[in-house]
C-alpha cells in the first residue's frame, strides 16, 4: 500500500534530484551543446537573410538564456525524477544508487535512444516532417520501449519477453515519419556533432536521475 510517507520520501527525493540533475545537465549543455546550437542558427540566420525572411531578434546567449535553460532542465528533472521513483515504488525502492543506475539508463534508452533512431536531435534550420506526426511517433516508441524493457526485466514467462522485444522493435518497423525532401541549413557534420553532444548530454542527464533517485530515495 502507498502510505503518505512514502510519497513524502519521493516527493523529496524527486526535488532534490531534479535541481541537481537539472543544473548538470545546464552545465554540459553550455559546454557540448550549446556552442553547435549556436553555430548551426548563424547558418539559419544567413539563410533567411539571403532568402529576405530574416526576424527581428534572435535569442542570445547570455545568463538570461542560461537562466531559462536551466529552469526548464531542473522542471523536466523533477517531473522524470517523479515518474522514475513511481516507477521504482511499483517493484521495490532501490538498495543504493547504483540501483539507481539502471533505472537511469532504462529511463535513458526510452526516452531518448529509442526515439532518436527515427527523429535524431536536429539543429536549427532542418527540415522536418509535421511536428504532430512526429510527437506522435515519438510518444509510442517511449511507451512501446519503457513497456518492452520493464516485460524483459521482470517478465517470469517467455511469452510476456517476447511480447517485450516486439514493443521494443514495433515503432522503428513503422518508421518514423520523414519530410518529403530532407534539407538543412547547417552542414552534415554540425548537425552530427550535435547529435553526438545532445546524446552525451542525455546520458549524463538520465544517469544522474537515477542515481540520486537511488540515493535519497533507497531503502531506509
């Protein structure tokens, strides 16, 4: 039974989590991710000068983006954090951090290395498909993948595994939707370099989610 101070016990531990996953993840971005971003929106910003469709003003960076940026990183920290520690609470609360870890890296491998096979992060300035279609596929692998990964790590019958690894392949054999010419404003290479970053970034990010969920929300 969920008893008040089990909830309690998450609820800290999910803020705690947050605000320190979050400000890490804010630090790695200002180092590997946000210096591409910055370059592949010169390529945009030229592109729509040479096509007359430039604006006005374009975001800097500054401490306000930081400050912005950081905000919105610690919100997702807290509301993964939360959704992570039910998670845990559903099976048992973990041992240590280390525990922690690996719900880490389940969160890790749904929400964003599962999704990024079909809709890899892209730079400013990419051509994309209908922004609905994409949120919609995106939505389907995290749960097809955080239900397959669950059934193969607690299934007890080789039917519910199988039923686990089906999930886990079913979005990519429909295929994320595509635009129909595929372009963009910033070299191949930027745009891998960005992939590269944003996936190093999301690692840390998840990784460190799980384990200070292991940590301030272990077993007493």
């Amino acid at each position: 039974m969920f008893k008040l101070t089990t909830f309690r016990a998450l609820l800290v531990a999910a803020l705690w989590t947050g605000l320190l996953a979050g400000l890490l993840l804010t630090a790695v971005q200002q180092i590997q991710v946000i210096p591409t971003l910055l370059k592949a929106e010169v390529y945009e910003q030229n592109a729509a000068a040479l096509s007359h469709d430039a604006h006005d003003s374009t975001p800097q960076n500054d401490w306000e983006r930081t400050a912005y940026t950081a905000a919105t990183n610690i919100s997702l920290g807290v509301g993964f954090a939360l959704l992570l520690g039910a998670s845990m609470t559903a099976r048992s609360r973990p041992d240590n951090w280390r525990v922690g870890l690996l719900w880490g890296l389940a969160g890790y491998l749904s929400f964003f290395v599962a999704p990024s096979l079909g809709l890899p992060p892209e730079v400013p300035g990419t051509v994309a498909a209908k922004l609905q279609d994409r949120q919609s596929w995106w939505l389907i692998t995290v749960l097809d993948t955080g239900f397959g990964l669950w059934l193969l790590a607690f299934a007890k019958t080789r039917t519910n595994q199988f039923f686990g690894v089906a999930l886990l392949v079913a979005p990519h054999l429909i295929g994320a939707p595509q635009p129909e010419v595929p372009s963009s404003t910033a070299p191949a290479e930027l745009a891998q370099t960005f992939i590269t970053a944003t996936a190093f970034a999301n690692a840390v990010f998840w990784l460190a989610i799980g384990g200070f969920m292991g940590k301030f929300y272990q077993k007493d």
